[in-house]
C-alpha cells in the first residue's frame, strides 16, 4: 500500500456517503461539521492528515458510524489491490 492511500480511499467514501446522506455540497457538509469548506475538499481529496476524531464527526454528520467508513475504505482497497 503506498503512502497517502487510506486518506484518498477514506475520500472517495465520505465522498459516497455524502450522496446517501443527501449531501450536494462540500459546503452542505462543512455546515453540518463545522469544519470550513477548504477542510472538508482537503479531506476529500486526501490530502489533509485527519484526525481520528474529525473522522469520526464527519462520520456522524454522514449518519454513518466510523466503522463503517473505514471498514468501507478497507474493502475498496482490498478490492483494488486483488484487481
């Protein structure tokens, strides 16, 4: 696994969970965490070392548990490094 691959797959995820959660927006999801709207595209992109509990609050503003986001995140990279 190369560096940086959890951070980016754990962005694709909150990605997806923002379409189930009804999230059109980086802004949607800033106002629903309180971080800013430059935190939550660095996030998404993967670019930003996240904290274990800003996961977790982004978690919860998806109405997901932070489990599920990174049992998600594993199962996409297990898959790709099967591929």
């Amino acid at each position: 696994m190369q560096p940086g691959q959890w951070a980016e797959e754990l962005g694709r995820q909150i990605a997806h969970a923002m379409i189930d959660a009804g999230f059109e927006t980086n802004t949607d999801l800033a106002n629903a965490t309180g971080f800013s709207i430059q935190t939550i595209g660095k996030v998404r992109k993967g670019s930003r070392n996240t904290s274990a509990d800003e996961y977790a609050l982004i978690a919860e503003a998806l109405g997901i548990s932070y489990a599920e986001l990174f049992v998600a995140a594993e199962k996409a990279l297990k898959g790709r490094k099967e591929d």
